[in-house]
C-alpha cells in the first residue's frame, strides 16, 4: 500500500524518465531498487526493534509472570532470527514493489506528463445524485468504482472486525478455565488433612475480623449421599453447601436458571454445568427423604465433582444435620501484610492444614495477562495495518485524481466540499468493511461461543455490545485519519497545480 501511493504521487516523474529514452524494464527496475533503498533503514531499525521487543516480552515472562517462564533467557541473540527478519524484510518489500513497478511503466509518458495519472474508463451514465449531497455522491462513486479497489479495502476492515470477534471468545474460555480468575479464589485455604468437617463455623467471622482480611467464606461438602431423581439413571449426588458469600459470589457464574431461591432454608438447589452430567434445571432430586428441586446451573463451582448439589447452609444443615465446616476461604484485601497471614496461620494446628496459594494464583493471573496483551498486541498490528491501509489507499486515490479536483475546485467547488468527497470515499470503505465484517464475524462469534464455551460450561451467548462499540470506534477513527493528510494536501494546492501539477 505505501508503495502504491508513494508511485501514484510520482506517476508524473515516471512519464518523464519514459520521455528521455528509459525503457519500461529500466523503470520497473529503477522502482525496485528504490524499494531496497527503503531496506538499508527499515531492515536494521527492524531487527534492532524487534530484538529489544523480544527481550522486553523474555524479562516480562520472567520477572514479571514467572512460574513456567522462570527460567526464561533474557538477553539472548537468536542468529536465526535475525537472519528470518532480514529475509522477510527484503522479499517483503520486493513483492510489494512488483505492481507499482508495474504500474508505473505501464503508464504513458504523454498522460504521466499532462497530469492524468489515472487510467479511467469511460462514463457511461453520471453518478446518481438523487439522495445527499454531489461532493459526497461523488466519493462514494470513487470508492466504488474500482470494484478491486473496494474489495480490498472492505476485505481489510471486515478481517480486523472477524478477527477481534473471534479472538474475545477464546478470551473468555481461558478465564473459565482458570480458577484462580474465579471470584470465589481464595488466597488461603484451611482444611482438615483427612477432608473432615472440623472446622468451626465461628471461625470464618473470627478471620474476617483480622486486619487485612478482605472476606472468608466456608463450606460443608458430603459425597456419595443415596437419592431417588426424577431423572433416571441417578442414585447418588455429592452435596455442598455455600454460605451467604459464596452465593452471592455464584451469581456472577449463573448460566442457567434462578440463584434467589436457595438462599435461606428452601426447597431450591443448584448444580455446577457438566455437559456429561445427569443433572438439568427443573429436575427433582429426593435427599434424605425430601425432595428438593434444581433451580439454577453455574457455569463454575468451588467443586467440579459430577453430580453435584449446591445448598445453603440452612438447606445442608436440615438435610444433612448441622456439621462443621469442611473449607474455609480467606480473601486477602491489598492492605494485607506478613502479620495478616501470620495470625492466619496461628490457627494451624495437628487436624487443620493451612495452604496459602497467592504465589499459584499471581502466576496463573500473570500468565492469562500475559496471553492476553499478546493476544490482543496481535490484533493492535493488524488494526494498525489496516489503518495505514486506508490511509495508503485513500492517499493514492487522491494522488490519481489530482487533476479531476483541480477542475472541480476551477469551476467552483470549495475546499469544504471537496473534504466532504474524500470523507465520503473513505467512510464508503469503513460502512461496507463493518457490515461484512459483522455479517461474517458476529454468527463466527456465536459459533464459536456455543461450541467451546456454552456446550462445556453453559453460558449462553449475548451480543457483544462492548466490543462491537470499540470495533465500531476503531473503523470509523481510522477513517478520520485517513482522510486528514490527503486532504490538508489537496486543499493546500494552488488550482494551476492541481489542474497539471508538474
């Protein structure tokens, strides 16, 4: 693209190598070197740039998100590298300059010397006026008139749009499939070392009131307890109970169903999403001769156990008979010091085992950042491409119709006007490339959605506002900035200029 529009601005120079005698092969030749002219910059800037990206990224990993990459190097030099980037740079630029060379010898030297760049066919009917404005019927008629031009273009945008889309979704997989990203993580565990429930319920509001201590939960869990389902096929469930934080925690992992009703003593459960399991909201579960009802599916749980009843603990104690906790979560708050986790760990003693796991759950959150700034640093440069894509494209469209404007503005059109055209031409691009690229994207979206994340955890698919916004911002910002610098061109030209600019 950059070689296009730089070769559609010196069409006329072309034409006047071709005057004195220089032959199409020599231009072609003459544009090529011109393009490895670029390398003796770009191709060292590139590998020193791109070395120092590299080891920014390697001390990130390291220092930054650890675990796995600890033993990452840091400052190493890789000669294969070095050696790919060169090579890519050069035949990079050697294939981008292979049309424009073209291009610019195939161009006439008589229309290259009288200022008509462009190879136009002929008029068979006038641009359709009927609604809007002439300047903007006009630019919009330039944006579609070359149908490979605007192909392209559209291509462009809509791949951006396709790809940020898709790329949300395998997002949001992984922070399912993290839970140390789960609300209900917890810093510090305590449990029995033989998992029994001997942990008594005044203890969770005891570390709650430790200086530090941002919130605690507990739970009771019981597995393999005899029941009758409405369901064939089901004579056993594990039940667990959630306190009044961890049920308030579970709705932000509804995915199916109502969480209000299992507060407090009821008839109401949950279960955790299992697409193996048995167990579906609205069946009716008989435990220890009551029958409660399934009114609500999570997507996450603090026990992943197929079969699974989520109570509260008024529900579990009526059920089960009042028991002890089995787990305690502590949340640390970020005022937490050495003495918050040492008072904690005063209450270990022979039957209750305390794990901290702040060191595995930084880790875990430093390496979903991690992949996502560079799942999305990926998608910045391809945005970035695009940008400069319509900027090139936009920029050589005016180049070539230099001497049309010239006669516009010679007749009477303003510099107002003749942004409005440009303007037009450019927001032609980014409408067609945002509804190709939604058409396609959004149902991609909802695939994917369904396929890896509403079929293993049961969330279903919402229209992604958010992101839809900030595609939406991205196309129509890169259409502003496309048109800037064409445009502060073409209005800074005198009338003779642009009619044959010389």
């Amino acid at each position: 693209g950059s070689m296009n529009s730089n070769i559609a601005r010196r069409t006329q120079f072309f034409g006047m190598m071709r005057c004195i005698g220089a032959s199409r092969q020599q231009v072609i030749r003459f544009v090529r070197l011109e393009a490895l002219n670029w390398c003796k910059t770009a191709v060292p800037v590139g590998v020193i740039m791109g070395t120092l990206v590299s080891w920014g990224i390697c001390g990130a990993l390291r220092y930054g998100v650890g675990g796995e990459f600890a033993t990452t190097p840091v400052f190493k030099v890789s000669p294969v590298g070095l050696v790919s980037g060169v090579v890519v740079g050069m035949v990079t630029v050697l294939l981008a300059a292979q049309s424009p060379a073209k291009r610019a010898a195939k161009v006439s030297p008589m229309s290259a010397v009288s200022g008509n760049s462009e190879n136009t066919s002929s008029v068979r009917h006038a641009v359709k006026t009927a609604f809007g404005k002439i300047d903007c019927a006009l630019g919009i008629h330039h944006a579609v008139a070359s149908k490979k031009s605007w192909c392209l273009m559209t291509a462009s945008f809509a791949l951006t749009i396709i790809l940020f889309l898709s790329f949300s979704v395998v997002m949001d997989m992984a922070r399912l499939l993290m839970p140390s990203l789960s609300v209900t993580s917890a810093d510090i565990a305590l449990a029995s070392y033989s998992n029994e429930m001997i942990l008594d319920r005044d203890l969770v509001d005891q570390i709650r009131e430790i200086n530090g201590v941002a919130n605690a939960y507990g739970s009771s869990y019981m597995g393999n307890i005899p029941t009758t389902s409405s369901r064939e096929g089901i004579d056993h469930i594990n039940i667990v109970s959630y306190d009044d934080t961890l049920l308030d925690y579970a709705k932000g992992s509804i995915a199916q169903g109502t969480l209000d009703e299992v507060y407090g003593d009821s008839n109401k459960v949950a279960t955790v999403f299992n697409k193996n399991s048995s167990l579906k909201v609205g069946d009716t579960i008989q435990i220890a001769g009551t029958e409660v009802e399934i009114s609500c599916a999570l997507s996450q749980g603090l026990f992943g156990d197929d079969l699974i009843v989520i109570c509260s603990q008024e529900t579990f104690d009526r059920l089960m008979g009042k028991k002890k906790y089995g787990l305690i979560g502590v949340q640390l708050g970020k005022d937490a010091t050495d003495q918050t986790v040492a008072q904690i760990r005063n209450l270990e003693n022979d039957d209750i085992v305390i794990t901290d796991q702040r060191e595995s759950n930084r880790t875990n959150n430093a390496t979903y950042w991690a992949s996502r700034i560079v799942c999305y640093g990926f998608l910045a440069i391809i945005g970035i491409i695009t940008l400069f894509n319509i900027i090139n494209s936009i920029s050589m469209s005016v180049s070539a119709r230099t001497k049309q404007y010239g006669a516009m503005r010679a007749v009477g059109m303003d510099g107002r006007q003749l942004s409005r055209m440009i303007s037009a031409e450019a927001f032609t691009y980014a409408v067609s490339g945002l509804i190709f690229g939604c058409g396609i994207g959004i149902p991609l979206s909802r695939f994917l959605y369904t396929l890896m994340i509403t079929r293993h955890f049961g969330v279903a698919w919402h229209l992604p506002m958010v992101l839809l916004v900030v595609v939406i911002a991205f196309v129509f910002s890169s259409a502003v900035a496309a048109v800037h610098a064409p445009t502060k061109r073409i209005r800074n030209m005198a009338i003779t200029d642009t009619i044959n600019e010389l």
